[in-house]
C-alpha cells in the first residue's frame, strides 16, 4: 500500500481557509444521512468547510478534493506492539454508520474518498459512486464486518481515472460479482482489493479481466472463493507483466500450479497460502529471482526443504511455509544461503512443519534476521548458550514454543536486545530463571514460557526488589513457580494488556495499587489454579476493556460483587473452584457482549438470576454444583445462541421448560442433574439436533423415555455443535462408571444419563439409533420390558449402566458388537438366560455386573444345559478314551509279539552259525519233499487221462 503514497498525494492537499458554498452544503447534507456515535464530525460546521476534519481543498480553487472518513482506531491499532486483542467496543464506537446519501455527486472534484473501516450494517454499495468520475482513489473497505454487501456494482467501471480500489471486506461479508468485465475498463488501476468478494461464479473471466491492466502492481484477491477451475494452467499473452505484489491466499484452489505465474517476474511479493492443495513446485519459483516475500503456509508442501530453491532467491526478505510436511532438520535448509554475497532474509516462519533435531549453529548465518518462528516442530536437545549467542542482534521475535526442548533455558537469550516476543512455552525445561536471562530485554513486550515438566521453572531471583528493563503488553507463564506472593518484579509491569499466570503458585491477595494501574487497559486476566485469596477485585476500579476474566481454581470468598456487571466489553467469566457464596449480581443483564459464565463449584445461594432479565449473548452458562434454589427461569429462552447450560448439583424445582427445544434449539449440552425437578421429560428435547450431552440424572423425573430420541441427529450422525470458548473450559460428567472432569475434550462426549428418576415404561428401540453414543445410564428407575435388540447398534458406546431396573427376557446377543464397551451393569433386573459372549464381553470378567438377575455364562457360573452337555461329552471322552486305550494295548502287543519272535528266531540263527546252517538245510528239505510231490501228482493226473 505505501507503493501509492505518492500517488494519493499527487493532488494538492494544502489547507485553505474557504470553500465553494455550494459543496458545503454537499457536505452538510451527506452528514445528515450518517451516524456519527464518537462525535468525529462536530468539527463540520461554519463556513469554513476546508478546516473541517477529513476534508482537503484544492489550494487554488479551494474545491473539495479529498474526503478521508476512515476509522481512525485502525490508525493506532498495532497487534504486535500496543496489544493483543481488538477492542471491538472502541472500534464500533468510533466507526461511521448510516447511509451514503447521493448528494455527494456534488463534489464534481473530488479523487480521493476513504470511508474504510466503518460500519454501514449491510447496505449495498451505491451505484452513485460510479459516477464520481473523478475519482481516482476509492477506499470502501472494512477488515472486520461486512460494511457493504450485495453484488458490486458494475457501474464502478465507469471510475476509469482510477488509481487505487479497495473493497476488501470482513469474513462475514455478503459481496459478490457475477461478472468481472465492469473491472477490465479501469485500465489505469495499479492497485485493487476485492478480500471475501465472492467471485466463484466468475469462472476465468476474473483472470481475463485482471489480463486487461497493464498497469497494475498490486492484485489481493484473498478469501475470493475462487476455484481451481478458475486458475487456468496456461495464458496465451501476459499483459500484467509488472505486477510486484500477488495475493491468492485462503482460496479454494487445489490444482497444478499455473507456469504462467512464473513469468511474473516482476513480482516482490506472493501470498499463496492456506490454498491447501496447491502442492507448488518449488523448482519454478526459483525463476521470480526479485521475490522478497514468500508465503507458501499450508499448500501442501511435503518433503525436503530444497537448498538449491532457496539459494537462488537471495532477495527474500520473508519466507513464510508453515504447516507444511517437511523431512529432516535446518542445517541443509540453510546450506542454500550460502551462495548468496548477502543475506538478508528478515523473517522466518517454519511453525508446525515436523521438523526435527537441534537447532543448528548456522542459524547465525542469517545476520538480518527479525523475526523466528520455529514452534510447533520436533526441534529437541538442549540449547547451548552459543547458539542463543549467534543468533541475529536485530532479532525481535524468536518462537521455539512446543517442540520437545530440554534442560536449562539459556542465558543467552538475555542478550537479544532487540526482542520483542519471546515464545519458549511448551518445552520439557527445568531449572531456573535469573536476572542475567532477562538482562538486557529492553524491548520485551510479550513473554510466553511453561514446561510440559511436572516439576515448574523456578523464578529464582537473587534480589527480591528487582524490577525488570522491559515492560510487557502480554505475559503467559504455566507451570513456573513465580510466587509465593505476586513478586515486586511482577508489580513492576503496569502496561499488561494479557495477563495468564496459570498454576503459579501464587497466593495471598491481588495487589489493589498495581491492578489499578492496569485497570484501564487490561484485556484478559488469567490468574487460575493458583492459592490466590481474599474477595474479588472489581468493586473498586472500572476495567472498561476487559473481556477475560477467569479465576477459577483459587480461594477467592465473599460475594461476587454487581460492580462486576459495569464491565461492559466482558465475553468471558470464569469464577468457578473457588469459596465464593451468596447470590449471583442479577445486575448482569447489563453484559451485552457476554458469551460464556461459568460460577460452578462455590457456594452460591438464593433462585436464579433473572429478575433484571438475562444477557441475550450467552451461549455458555455453568452454575453447577452451587445451593442455587428455584425454577428455570423462561428468559433464558431469550439466549437463541445458548450452547452449554449446566444447573446440575443444585436445589431447582419444576419441570425442565418447553422452550428448551422449541424456542431454542441450539444447545449441544443440556445437564441439569442432582436436583429436585420433576414431570415428564418432554418432546420438545428430541429438537435439539446439536445435543451431545444429555445429563438428567438425580431427580424426580417420571413417565416414559421419549421414543423420539432418535430425532438427536448429533448422536445418530456424529456431527455435533458443542461449542469450547477455551481452554478454562471444564465441565463435569458421569462417565464409564465415575463422575470426571473433562477440559476441551468435552467438546467429543456424547452422553445420555438418565439415571436416578421413577422413569418407568420400556426402553425404546429408537434409541438404537444413536450409534454415536459414548455413555448411556437409564440405571436405578423402573424400567421394564426387553433390552431393545438392536442395542448393540451402538458400537461406539463405551459405557451402559442399565443396572437396578424391572427389565426382563434375554440379553440380546447384538450386545457383543460393542468393541468399545469398557463399562457395563445390567444388575438388579429381571434378566434371564446365558450372557452372550464374543468380542468385548470376554473383556469384563467382574461377575457383580450381572449379579441380582437368573442369569448364568462367562464370568458367571455355567449355564444348566452346559452341565448336562458337559456330562454327555465326558461319556463319550471316556468311551472314546478306553477304545484308544484298548487299541494301543492291541499295536504295543503285536509289535512286542513281532519284535520278541523275529529277534528269538533270527537273533538265534545269526549268533549260532551251526543252528543256522541246520535251520535253511531243514527248509531245504522240506522244499524237496514239496517239488517231489508236487510232480507224481502230476504224473498220476497223466496217466489216468
């Protein structure tokens, strides 16, 4: 953008003291269309139009040339430096809204307008502005909200003066373009962003348009939707050979890369990422030797980070591949600088890239090196001091977070000067921090650090009066012993915009000098699992920008004061796990932006909140397990978004309300148990297609189980809605036979708990289908009939308590397809018959899940029939045991009888040389007498015929 400074001050600007009447009262009426909550515009009034604020005046005609309405909070905003977190609140506030009225056409001058970043509320852009031909710079844009939505008017096409066009636009935005050819008639454009203008229905007339602004230098087209359909491979002629900056990002383009990209020689910049299948090659980008910046994050680079590639763009200045699959480690990777006179690569992004082993020594190679992230890899190994020693002095960000880092944490990083965020968080160290690591951190604005360790970093501070070079905008340390006591070094940081101090061994109370001192600027405070008492902070300051508030886990006591209502920007408060009693503020309808309270685990009384009404932002509210009192109340129906209402553990009477379901639909997680409610469950739940959590136990429920479960489409699909705010998030659960505390993973529980009531009636067969159930207890009510059949559809189920019921018949044999099933009771029935076998069942041996029944099988004793089949089967394994008993007596005496008789006879003959010589002469004998017979027989026989 800085490449049209000089163009958008080509028009004198120069400030004269009158105007030309007729385009005061231009102005004037334009004003009267807009809304100007922040008073920016109290300056336009008088006769001298050309002092108004975001007017200027040609200083010879002193006709309006230029009309600069932009948001000036975007002006001071800085996400690195001033702050984390966008303040929406100032922003909106002081944004421009209503309606462009058309009066502005008046201004037959004018070249330069700027309303960016204001708030217009959906309206379309005017097809008027299409007329202010004299235009040459157009600024409509709005990085946040869909300011203006709708088709974009063709008739802009008629701006052919027009330098500079930006209608880029927040994620939310509603903009399209049916056709692009409005675009190709500004042949004088060097610069356009259309960001989140839709133009998949486009087709490649995009490309052929954009092919018809031989002047243009800057082409954002992020979050365009564009196809890979829309990206031809090839182009006959190239017309907008000087493009330097090119911005495909975050589209849906998943084909070859075109070639025809590397012709675009001229190119400085190109942002291709978030395109998660391009798959590049990186051999051609070695043809764009003028690129100094390179962002290739998730395109679906896989492999060895090519030395060559990289050793021919000796220009970068930035190169950015995160979320790519490389192999291996940096020390090739860097190998490829080496052929470069000068290196002057700046930033190096290689987060979440799998790469692997110790940083290497040649990293110091990279002398202007600003910027270092490395986080989310597999680096390991120590650091040495000399590593942290060569890195770049002019290194202002260094990331090393979540790798698998060990032992000590270098002093040397006390030496960056030039740092300003520090990243060393989720890595295996150990030992401690002293003041030689924090030394010579001047710049330091945000310092992230914890170990993965269950032994924490010690600060281990030799002068406990300390007070650090730096002041920090952000600070997030877990699991490092930074009290007892919120140290004086820690005072010393007024200017914290984000606070996370997470199991911190802190107690003892909050300093009220050094929280005042943050109050006006404070964003997010983070001071959970720690010992910190004393009662809660807010009755005393105002915190007009805060939005996190979470202190749970400590020992906080006395009430929750109303005074914490008056901070308007809050979205999320966390008390829970802590002494806190009395009644909750019913001053909390005051929060217009809250999205989630969690106040359970205290000690809370008196009914619920909502004498004053009820925020009708909430989506997430926990209260559980207080002495709350009273009936749910119906406001709560004023919460369309509601996702997660958790009451369980309290004293709640009535029935569960009838707009649960029919006038809010949304919830994903619905736990009321351990009260006294009563009635019937009703039907409105089975509209609750999100559900995952279904917590009803402990009460006074009866009649039967709705037969419309199976309307829960989240259980029967899988696909639910359960919504985490972050990572504070607990919720507690009965699941696989105990009551359990589940973080973010409770956004994948799907549970029905229905346990504890006077249900009655049989368990419907609809519930077969909810073959996304994890958890379902219908146990302890009075259930009768079958187990459905078809039970054993829920091969996902991991828990099933049908225990200390009235059901009766066999268990169905399906229930052997659970190969999940960890957790099982069916005692205290009715139930009769063999338990199935198979599978997972041959897993759960506890014979105590079937006991109370008739029934009888693994890992209970044997069934009757088995008995008697078992005695039948010993007969005949005895009969057919004394056959083979007796057949191996018959072969063991003939060859006994064989091996006694031929070794008597021929062992006699063979050791007696004159038996033997008597033996084969008898035989000789006796065959003579036979031959002698033999023949007068036949003699006789001749003659007597």
């Amino acid at each position: 953008m800085l490449l049209f400074v000089s163009l958008c001050l080509c028009t004198s600007t120069t400030v004269v003291e009158s105007c030309v009447e007729e385009e005061r009262q231009t102005l004037l009426s334009f004003k009267q269309d807009l809304i100007d909550r922040s008073g920016r515009l109290s300056s336009w009034t008088g006769r001298q139009c050309c002092l108004w604020r975001g007017i200027s005046c040609n200083n010879h005609t002193g006709r309006v040339v230029k009309l600069d309405l932009r948001n000036p909070y975007v002006e001071y905003f800085d996400r690195w430096d001033a702050a984390e977190y966008w303040n929406s609140t100032k922003f909106e506030e002081s944004g421009l809204g209503g309606k462009l009225n058309p009066s502005l056409l008046g201004l037959k001058h004018l070249s330069y307008l700027d309303l960016s970043e204001n708030n217009f509320q959906g309206i379309n852009i005017p097809n008027f502005i299409g007329e202010l031909t004299s235009l040459t710079y157009l600024n409509l844009s709005n990085s946040v909200s869909g300011s203006f939505v709708g088709e974009i008017p063709p008739s802009l096409g008629n701006l052919s003066n027009l330098n500079y066009l930006d209608l880029g636009f927040g994620l939310d935005s509603d903009s399209y373009s049916k056709n692009m050819n409005w675009l190709s008639h500004l042949s004088s454009l060097k610069y356009i962003n259309l960001r989140s203008v839709d133009i998949s229905s486009t087709g490649v007339g995009w490309l052929h348009a954009i092919n018809k602004l031989p002047s243009l230098l800057e082409l954002h087209l992020t979050f365009c939707s564009i196809g890979g359909n829309q990206l031809p491979l090839s182009l006959p002629t190239i017309n907008f050979t000087s493009l330097l900056i090119l911005d495909l990002s975050y589209n849906y383009i998943d084909s070859l890369f075109p070639k025809w990209m590397f012709n675009l020689t001229s190119l400085t910049k190109l942002d291709l990422k978030g395109n998660p299948s391009i798959s590049p090659s990186l051999d051609g980008f070695v043809r764009l030797k003028s690129l100094e910046h390179l962002d290739l994050w998730s395109v679906g680079l896989k492999g060895q980070l090519l030395p060559k590639f990289f050793g021919n763009l000796c220009n970068l200045k930035s190169l950015h591949l995160p979320a790519n699959q490389f192999d291996g480690g940096l020390e090739d990777f860097l190998s490829g600088f080496s052929n470069c006179s000068s290196n002057i690569m700046e930033s190096l992004e290689l987060a979440n890239c799998g790469l692997e082993g110790e940083l290497p020594s040649s990293l110091g190679m990279l002398k202007s090196l600003q910027h270092l992230v490395l986080g989310g890899n597999a680096f390991g190994g120590s650091i040495l001091e000399v590593i942290i020693g060569n890195f770049s002095p002019s290194l202002e960000t260094l990331d090393l977070g979540y790798n698998l880092f060990n032992g000590s944490i270098p002093q040397s990083v006390g030496q960056l000067s030039q740092l300003v965020r520090l990243d060393l968080s989720g890595n295996a160290w150990e030992g401690s921090l002293t003041e030689p690591h924090f030394i010579n951190l001047t710049r330091l604005r945000s310092l992230l650090l914890s170990t993965t360790r269950l032994v924490p970093i010690i600060f281990n501070l030799t002068d406990y009066e300390w007070i650090p070079p730096f002041k920090l905008h952000r600070i997030a340390m877990e699991n490092c012993r930074v009290g007892p006591g919120f140290p004086l070094w820690l005072q010393s940081q007024t200017e914290l915009f984000d606070i996370t101090l997470h199991n911190a061994e802190i107690s003892g109370t909050i300093p009220e000098e050094w929280l005042s001192k943050i109050s006006s600027h404070i964003q997010s405070l983070d001071l959970s699992y720690n010992q910190i008492s004393g009662k809660l902070p807010f009755q005393f300051y105002s915190f007009p920008n805060l939005i996190y508030i979470i202190l749970s886990h400590n020992q906080f006591d006395g009430t929750i004061p109303s005074s914490i209502c008056s901070i308007e920007s809050l979205y999320t408060l966390a008390l829970n796990n802590n002494q806190l009693s009395g009644e909750f503020p019913k001053e909390w309808s005051l929060w217009s932006n809250i999205g989630s309270v969690d106040v359970s685990n205290n000690n809370l009384s008196g009914n619920f909140p909502s004498s004053m009404g009820i925020p009708s932002s909430l989506y997430l509210l926990k209260m559980d397990n207080n002495q709350l009192s009273g009936k749910i109340p119906s406001a709560l129906q004023n919460c369309s978004f509601f996702n997660g209402l958790f009451l369980g553990g309290n004293n709640f009477t009535g029935s569960i309300p009838c707009w649960i379901g029919s006038k809010v639909s949304t919830f994903s997680a619905l736990q009321l148990r351990s009260n006294s409610l009563s009635g019937h469950i009703p039907h409105q739940l089975c509209s609750l297609p999100s559900l995952q959590i279904l917590d009803l136990s402990h009460n006074r429920f009866s009649g039967i189980i709705p037969k419309c479960l199976n309307n829960l489409t989240a259980l029967v699909s899988g696909h639910g809605g359960w919504r985490v705010s972050g990572a504070f998030e607990v919720i507690t659960v009965t699941a696989k036979g105990r009551e359990s505390e589940y973080f973010t993973s409770a956004m994948f529980l799907t549970i029905i708990d229905l346990s504890s009531n006077d249900l009655e009636g049989e368990i419907p067969e609809e519930i077969s289908s909810l073959v996304s159930l994890g958890t379902l207890n219908l146990s302890m009510n009075q259930l009768n009939g079958s187990i459905p059949s078809k039970i054993g559809n829920l091969y996902q189920l991991e828990t099933l308590d049908l225990s200390l019921n009235r059901l009766s018949g066999h268990i169905p044999q399906s229930l052997s397809n659970m190969t999940f099933l960890s957790h099982l009771n069916l005692s205290h029935n009715k139930l009769t018959g063999r338990i199935p076998s198979g599978n997972q069942l041959q897993t759960l041996v506890d014979p105590s899940i079937y006991e109370g029944n008739s029934l009888c099988g693994f890992p209970l004793p044997k069934c009757p029939e088995d008995e008697d089949n078992m005695h039948e089967s010993h007969v005949h394994e005895k009969l057919e045991h004394g056959d083979d008993e007796e057949k191996l007596g018959f072969y063991t005496s003939a060859v006994l009888g064989f091996i006694i008789g031929f070794w008597s006879v021929c062992g006699t003959l063979i050791l007696k040389k004159s038996w033997r010589y008597a033996y084969f002469q008898f035989f000789v004998h006796i065959k003579n007498k036979v031959a002698l017979a033999i023949a007068l027989r036949a003699a006789r026989l001749q003659r007597g015929s």
